[in-house]
C-alpha cells in the first residue's frame, strides 16, 4: 500500500506563501482600492483595464489641458518670440535629428496657428481626434526642433497630449457629445490608467533623482529660503536650516511619496492639501511656466471617475443606485451587478447610461477580450515599461552624458542641477594664415544650455561654420577670413551646484573634426572634477569671510586640469585683485612684462589691471585657485547710495504686473500668426523685432 507522505517543512513554505498571498492582496485591497485578481493574470488585467467608467473626470481634465496649452503656446512655445525663434536666417536651431529643419517664419506660424486651433479643439471637445492631431504633431516638431529649450515638463506636456489623441476625453462637456448624443457616457479604464500612471512616474522619479548626496547635501538650490513664499519657514529655523530640510529633503520626500498617498484610498483626503500648496508655491518660487497648473488640474483624477456629475448633481439617483465608485470594484460590486441582473429585458435594452454601467461592466468581466483588446493591452504595459526604463537608458546614449547623465528632458530629474556659466569664448583660427578672431558666443542663438552639452556644442560649431561661409560669400565687412578653411575651439567655464569653476569641453579640440556619436562617450567633454567636492565647506567658509570685507568684494575659485592655461584680463572696473593657490602648482604670467612666477599651494600674487595674465596648471594633477576681487562699479554706488526709502521694493505677488506682461505676450503671439497668414496669402511684409547681435570677429 502506497501513501502520501506529508513533510512539515513543505507545508510549512506552502503557508508561509499563502500568508504572504493574502497579506499582499489585503494591501492591493486597501492600498488602491482595488482587488488583487485584477493583476493576477493578463486576461484578468486586461478586463480589468477595458471596464466602463465614468468619463466626466476625463472630460474636465480635457477641458483644463487644452486651455492650459492656450496659454502655453505663447510662453514656453515661444509663440510670443516667434519672430526671434524663426524670423532671423542665421539663427542655428539643436533638432534632435539631423534632417530636422526649421520652416520659414512664415511658415512656422501657420504651424502655430494650427496648433492654436488643434488646442482650442482639445478644449471645446470638437472633432477631438482631428484637434489633438493638430496639436500635438506640430508640437513634437518644435519640441525635437530645439534642444535646447528642452525640460521635464514640456516633455510630459507632449506626453499627455499623444495620451489624449487615444482616449475617448469627449464623451462628456464636448460639443462631439453634444452633436452626437449618442456617445456612451463611459470611457474604458485605461484611459486614466495611462495618464494617471504617467503623473505617477512623474513624482516618484523626481522624488528617486532627488535621493542622491548631491541633493540632499543642500547643495542643488541654494538661498531658496530668502523667497517670501518660504518665509514663514524662517520664523522657527535658520536660511540655512530652511534650505536644508525645505527645500532639499523634504522636497525629495515629498516628490517620491505623494504619489503613493494620492493613491492610497486612506490618506489621499489629508495628501491633496499638500499637494496643492506644493505646486502653487512651485508656482511662485520657479519660472516653470504652465507646469503647476497642468499638475493641479490632474489632481481630481485621484478621485472617483464621476466626481464632476456629483458635483453638478446630474443622473443623481441613477449615480447614487448603481454607481458608488465605478473605477473601484470593491465590496458593493457584486450586490450591485446582482441588483441590475435583475432587471427585465426591457430595462437592458436601454442606451448605455449611467443607470446601466454595471451591467455593462458584468459583460466585460465574464466575456473574453478580443485581439484587438489584448493588442491594446500590450501596448499599454510596452508604453509603461518604456517610461520606468527611459530615465535610467543613459548607458545606452552615452554620447549625451556629460556632467549629467542623458538628454535633459525624459529623466525627471526637475531641479536636481543648478549651472554658473563665468565665460564662454568661441576661437575661430583661419587656417590659412593661423590668424585667430573671437566672435559673440551667443551670436547665432540666445540660448546657453549648448554650453554644457557635447552635442549641442559640435551642432553649433556646424552652425557656426555654415553662417561664416554664408557671410563670406556676400563680402560681409564683419567676416575678415582669408579663407574658408577654419577651426572652430569653445572655451567654457561652468559650476555646477556649487562646486568649482572649471572647463566644459577641451579647448584644444577642433570641433570642425572633433568626432561624436550618441552611443559613445565623448572624448573631449571633460569629466566633472568630483576629487575636490569634499572642499565644498571650506570654500564655503571662504567665501564668507571674502564677503566679510564689503559689499562689493567677491571671490572665484577655478579648478583646471594639467597643461591647460586661463588666459584673461581684467576689465577696468575690477580692482585689487589677488591670485590664491589653495592646491596644486601653477605657472603665473603677465604677457605685457613677459615675467612668469612659478606658485605653489599657499602662495598668492597679485594681478595687474588692464594686461592680460595667465594662468597654467604644472604637473599631473589638477589645481586649485582662487580669485578675490572688489568690483569698482559697485564700491561706489554703495558709497553714493542716498536715502534708502527710496530704493523700490520689488512686491512680493506681482500677480497684476504678471498678467499684463503675459497679456501683451500673448498679444504679440497673435499678431505674429497674423501677420504670416496675411503675409502668405497677400505678400504684406512682416514686421520684425530682431534680437540684437554682435556677429564681427576680433
């Protein structure tokens, strides 16, 4: 006789599985609300994701965006500039891909004024697929138009306006529902699920690049606390303490758990007054445009699919019989579908209404998806493991990384690095007669983040070389090339949150034949000096004591690497100033006495007015140095200052000043669309407002 033979162990594992089990539905359960066999299997997750629900929270949200992006259009947009933006033939644009062309400024405002009816569209719920097309296709040209315009939250701008071109948003407060009345009042779930997922990542990725030593030293944002919006903080903690734990930790704490308390059915009630002060103080303390209000007008999808019919107590009865929650099945899920089972066959045959939504969710819930359905379910788990992958994909472009990891935009590290630019020199040498001419760095765009990056920067060496080569040939008197066989060298010195002053790129390298690939690390980007990061405190302390002096004393500690000189000369208004080693041996030069002092650390000498110096680090090792100065302009106005009541105080809510500027910004973005459309149909000659440029090379 065989029997089966019971071993305690195994037994023992197996419960210990079923505890974990029932522990981790129970979480499920009163985590979100929802019940753990919705993600048990993908046929369970995917009903789970096509069920009816509610659609007026959607169509609010909807309402709210396209508004929103009214307005966006002539800020961040650029609408308001699209003269500078486009309206200049040499200005160099940073497209993410090569064949990527700006159109003409003609052009380029008909294109903003089909975005500005694709939004109008969006809000009025009219023709929705047709107006979100024409929205945000045009908007993902101009965002991969320039990159150096690029931010998190034009990023997730576009982000939830491609989400929208899929949904069903104008089934409830659109004029498509009002055309056609019968469109379903029920979108499926999914719908939410993707956007409310997205603003998810969003928090908990800004919250996870925020727990890095960098950030939570306090180094990232610094005098934040001197901001009137932060001043009650200050009444009980020091600027110091405020920037500290306010600003750095708790905005990291903040930013990675809000999203859970959002979700969690138990804490969200407490979580949402935090979460709107969080972002209408974000509204104050950054110039981040449209960011706070796209994230406020999220906020209510936290909450019930149908809370807008409750608030205007529409279907009431007919909410309050069958739909408690629609977007959570929990305990009254099945006495209510019990309920509507027993209805007549008369009852089921009505149109889909609020009154019948249980019904219908009973159909999804027992019958099989089709494969179209389970097609869309793959793409909805593609889309959201590609957002949990892209902020962290930055070993596969290494050609983006610099002194930050990857392309700024999709790694939701929102604040994380704050820049210092001191000097940025364009070297163009004519190769025919070594003759070497410096131009305006920013002559052929107003932007500065191509300072930091290696891509940007090859871009507009091309720029730069292109625009020459096209002055050349008119015998522009502000290009004295010989030839068109140049180099072109950048010399740029940056801080980053901080630290100390150092060079960017390499500035022996011709960016004409310096070589780049997005998959490779660039060889003439030079690393971030993080050896001396651990002096931070004592550069700190230093440049108390520098300010200690007087109001118009200032101190620059530079870092540089073997071999590479500083070259520069002070302008005149720069006075008594003093060259310190604090490590590292360096090489001094004034050119005007050709004399050269060799100084170690601890040594300081000081620098002549007027002559150009230099500077050389000696050895193998990086040095550091720093440069006190008082500045001359600023010594006197202190000393002639008068009556200090009659200094103008900047106010703290300039929210009236604020509308007007945005009012008159808005006015130009108008008239530029204007303009082009009279110009293309009827030639009237558009008036531009030109940035100015210095273009001469010296």
């Amino acid at each position: 006789m065989f029997y089966r033979q019971e071993y305690p162990a195994l037994r023992d594992s197996t419960n210990l599985r079923k505890r974990i089990s029932d522990k981790l539905k129970e979480f499920i359960t009163i985590f979100g609300g929802y019940e753990a066999y919705h993600f048990s299997t993908f046929t369970n997750f995917g009903k789970w994701l096509h069920r009816p629900v509610d659609a007026s929270a959607l169509g609010i949200f909807r309402i709210l965006y396209g508004l929103i992006m009214l307005i966006d259009l002539a800020e961040e947009r650029g609408g308001g500039q699209m003269d500078v933006r486009f309206g200049e033939p040499l200005k160099c644009h940073f497209p993410l891909f090569g064949g990527l062309k700006a159109f003409s400024f003609p052009t380029m405002g008909c294109i903003y004024m089909i975005m500005w009816f694709g939004a109008v569209g969006i809000a009025l719920g009219y023709r929705f697929r047709l107006s979100c097309s024409a929205y945000i296709l045009p908007y993902w040209y101009i965002f991969l138009l320039d990159k150096p315009s690029w931010n998190n939250h034009s990023y997730l701008f576009g982000l939830i306006g491609a989400m929208l071109l899929f949904t069903q948003a104008n089934r409830y407060w659109a004029l498509d529902k009002y055309l056609n009345p019968n469109l379903p009042s029920t979108v499926p779930y999914w719908n939410y699920f993707l956007i409310k997922f997205q603003f998810f990542i969003l928090y908990m990725y800004a919250g996870l690049k925020k727990f890095s030593p960098e950030w939570l030293a306090g180094y990232a944002m610094s005098s934040l606390s001197h901001h009137w919006v932060l001043s009650p903080f200050c009444w009980f903690l020091s600027y110091e303490m405020v920037d500290l734990l306010i600003v750095h930790w708790f905005a990291a704490i903040f930013d990675f758990s809000i999203a859970f308390f959002m979700t969690c059915e138990l804490t969200r009630v407490w979580a949402t007054p935090f979460m709107l002060l969080f972002h209408l103080m974000n509204s104050r303390l950054f110039v981040i445009g449209m960011f706070p209000w796209v994230c406020l007008a999220q906020v209510p999808m936290f909450y019930g699919c149908d809370w807008p019919r409750k608030i205007t107590r529409l279907n009431c009865k007919h909410l309050s019989f069958c739909i408690r929650r629609p977007e959570v099945e929990g305990k009254h899920r099945n006495a209510e579908c019990k309920t509507d089972s027993t209805k007549s066959d008369t009852d089921k045959k009505v149109p889909d209404n609020s009154s019948t939504r249980c019904l219908k969710l009973e159909r999804y819930q027992t019958a099989n998806m089709n494969l179209f359905q389970k097609c869309r379910v793959f793409l909805v788990l593609f889309y959201c493991c590609l957002q949990l992958f892209l902020p962290y994909s930055h070993f596969i472009t290494q050609g983006y990384n610099n002194w930050t990891n990857g392309l700024y935009g999709y790694s939701w590290d929102m604040m994380v690095h704050s820049y210092e630019t001191l000097e940025v020199q364009v070297k163009i040498v004519d190769n025919l007669n070594q003759q070497e001419h410096y131009m305006d760095p920013y002559a052929f765009t107003e932007y500065d983040r191509w300072t930091k990056y290696a891509d940007m920067a090859k871009q507009y060496a091309e720029c730069i070389q292109k625009n020459l080569h096209r002055l050349y040939l008119k015998k522009s008197n502000a290009i004295p090339l010989k030839s068109l066989n140049i180099s072109i060298y950048f010399d740029v010195w940056c801080s980053m949150n901080g630290r100390l002053m150092q060079r960017v790129f390499d500035p022996r390298v011709d960016l004409m034949t310096a070589e780049w690939s997005p998959f490779k690390r660039t060889a003439w980007s030079l690393p971030l000096l993080d050896e001396f990061k651990h002096i931070r405190p004592k550069l700190l302390t230093i440049s108390n004591e520098v300010y200690n002096w007087n109001n118009a004393t200032d101190v620059l500690f530079v870092a540089d690497y073997p071999s590479l000189t500083l070259k520069n000369m002070l302008p005149p208004d720069i006075i008594n100033t003093t060259l310190t080693i604090l490590e590292g041996n360096v090489r001094y030069a004034e050119m005007q006495f050709n004399e050269s002092y060799f100084l170690t650390a601890g040594k300081s000498v000081t620098i002549s007015g007027g002559v150009e110096y230099r500077v050389t680090t000696v050895g193998l090792t990086p040095a550091i140095y720093m440069i006190t100065y008082t500045n001359k302009t600023i010594l006197e106005d202190i000393l002639t200052v008068g009556d200090k009541d009659n200094i103008s105080k900047k106010p703290w809510l300039p929210l009236l000043q604020e509308f007007k500027a945005r009012l008159e910004n808005y006015k130009r973005f108008l008239q530029h669309m204007g303009n082009c459309v009279l110009y293309l149909m009827y030639d009237v000659p558009i008036p531009l407002q030109l940035r100015e440029k210095h273009i001469n090379l010296t």
